[in-house]
C-alpha cells in the first residue's frame, strides 16, 4: 500500500525557526496548515512547539476538523466562505479574510453576538483575491462603514496566482491605503497581513516595510520550500515528507508504445525517448493521489515516466537496487505534490 511518512518533528521546527525570524522583526505569524488539510497531528505539533501564532487554513471543513479533534487554537479561515459555508465559518474562525462587501456584510449579520474580527484582501498585483489597488479606497471606506471595529485588518496576497514576487514596494500599498483610511475615517487597521512564504526574502534581507506586522506561512513551514522564488528557505528542513509507492508490476518492456500516438487519459500527448528495453515498475500510485511530475525518487538511479489516474511507471533500470514485487520505492516531493497526497484518501498516512 501507499504510504506517506510525515516527520512532525521536523515541522514544529521549521515552525519554530520561522517563528523566531518573524519574532525578530516584530512580525506575527500565522500557521498554515491548507497543505495538510488541517492534519490535528501537524496542527498540535506545531502548537506545542511554537506559543502565540494562529492556525490558518482556506477551508471552512478543515478548521472544523481541527477543533473536533480538541484543538484550542485562534484560528484564521483565508478564503471567503460560500454563502452555505458562512454559518460555520463564524463558528470556526476568529478572523476570515474577505475581498466583497456582499460577503462581507453577510458575514457580519451572522456574527453580531460572536467576536469575529474581519481583514480585508487587496489585490497589488498577482490577480488572485482582492480589490484592484487602484481602485481600493473607495471600497476599504465602504468596508469601514460596515463592519467598524471588527475590520481590524488590511491584507494582500502575492506569488500563489500570478507568481508576481514580493517587494517592498507592493506593501508599501497597502500601509498607504491604511494611512489614507485613518485620515479619512479615523479608522485604524491594526493588522497589515501582507506576507507569506514568496515575501520571506523581503524579512530575510532586511526589506520588508516598518508597519506590516502579520505573515501567513505555509509552504515554508510544511516544506521548507519558496516555490514562487524557486529555493529552499534558509534555516528550514525540507525532508519532511516521504512518500512510498508499492510496486505491483515489475517488468521489461520497450521505451516507446508500439502504435499510432494519441493523447493519454488526462488529455496530455507523452513524449518518449528510444532507450531500447527497461525495467519498469509499476507503482500503486496515480495522478488522483500525488502531482507526478513534481516526484524525486530518493535513488537519484531512477526516473518517473509517467503515470495514468491509478499507475506510476517509472525506470529502474540504471539502479544498483534490485527491487522487488510488494517493495516501495520513496520519493520527495514539491507542495503541489504533498497537497495531493494529503487529500487522497487511498495513501496511508505515517506520522513520524
């Protein structure tokens, strides 16, 4: 069977390092855990290791699934829930970033007698979530209006979308905009949550603009990876996830299909090299459980080929294992990897 071995251990430190970095530039950190579905596991690690963060996750479904597992944490939910997903992200979370007043005042109908605090997104530039910068104050005032003190906060997202990196300049938009609201309302925004992972260079060199104060670290702390800056965060570990595919089929065959190329299941046209006759093993893993491309075996002697819905073919040839039916072959993996393999259900999960 598939199996993923998740070393909670060296999460919490990378949590904890990260932790301390933010600490130094009187910055507060939020905890995502979106990559590991609010994994209680993860979550609790990352809690007993690390004092005074909130836990962020994108889904209403994930933060529930934290609290029932007895979890008491400050929680943030970082998407707009849908209209039938408000009432339980009243419940389930202390702050919800928004970017619509329709859901914005919906939200706030619903949590009149709750203490939920609201941030509202700005989008500076990489097109995900967010009202256009330019065009920003005339709602943010609006936004004011309706929420009052329970719009505590300002905040942009950068590097998910777009791949747009993080530079001091773009945060500069947001602590503008916020002074430009004091002035005009008297309203003060007592959270700037500009950064994640892709902006850690901005705190790492120095740059990061006086005045914003909260990050929302994910891949980072789950990983150890930038992939928006394409590195490694310095400090952090990234074998922090191992995942293991059991092989089913073992046999040699030709590199090239013998017939007339189509397209494969996932509508993709393969290409294929001529290496003559290889050994190749067949995985129980599939595109439906792991993002394929983005696998590296631990033997650097193997190479993935490709994979249907079910099946990961890779080559064994040039290895000095001699691998057998029923034994596992591990693999590294990138955070679009890892999210799949935590939301599939057919990969057992092994908490180191």
């Amino acid at each position: 069977m598939a199996y993923v071995e998740i070393y909670i251990d060296k999460i919490a430190n990378n949590a904890e390092y990260l932790k301390g970095l933010l600490d130094n530039n009187e910055i507060e950190m939020v905890a995502v855990s979106k990559v590991t579905c609010g994994d209680p596991h993860i979550v609790t690690a990352i809690l007993e290791k690390v004092k005074n963060i909130k836990i962020g996750e994108s889904r209403v479904e994930n933060l529930e699934r934290i609290h029932k597992s007895g979890i008491n944490a400050e929680t943030m939910l970082l998407r707009s829930p849908s209209s039938d997903k408000s009432q339980k992200a009243i419940e389930n979370a202390d702050t919800i970033l928004v970017s619509e007043l329709s859901v914005l005042e919906r939200l706030i109908n619903k949590s009149l007698k709750k203490d939920n605090t609201f941030i509202y997104m700005v989008d500076t530039g990489d097109l995900r979530e967010g009202v256009w910068f330019e065009h920003a104050f005339e709602e943010m005032k609006k936004a004011v209006e309706l929420a009052g003190k329970k719009l505590t906060g300002i905040g942009t997202n950068l590097g998910c979308y777009g791949g747009v990196k993080a530079t001091p300049e773009k945060f500069d938009i947001l602590i503008e905009l916020g002074e430009k609201i004091r002035k005009k309302t008297g309203h003060v925004f007592h959270y700037y949550s500009a950064g994640n992972t892709a902006s850690l260079p901005l705190v790492e060199n120095g740059d990061c603009p006086k005045g914003i104060n909260q990050f929302r670290l994910g891949e980072s702390i789950i990983c150890g990876t930038d992939a928006t800056n394409n590195r490694i965060v310095p400090g952090t570990r990234q074998d922090t996830a191992i995942l293991y595919g059991e092989i089913i089929e073992l046999k040699k065959k030709p590199s090239l299909p013998w017939g007339e190329i189509g397209r494969d299941a996932f509508g993709r046209k393969p290409e294929f090299t001529d290496k003559g006759w290889r050994w190749r093993a067949i995985l129980d893993l599939g595109e439906q459980d792991v993002l394929t491309k983005s696998l590296k075996p631990l033997d650097n002697k193997l190479e993935v080929l490709h994979a249907s819905s079910d099946h990961l073919i890779v080559d064994i040839t040039d290895s000095k294992v001699e691998y057998k039916i029923g034994e596992h072959i591990a693999f590294y993996m990138s955070y679009g990897a890892l999210l799949r393999v935590m939301t599939s259900k057919y990969v057992n999960k092994v908490y180191i």
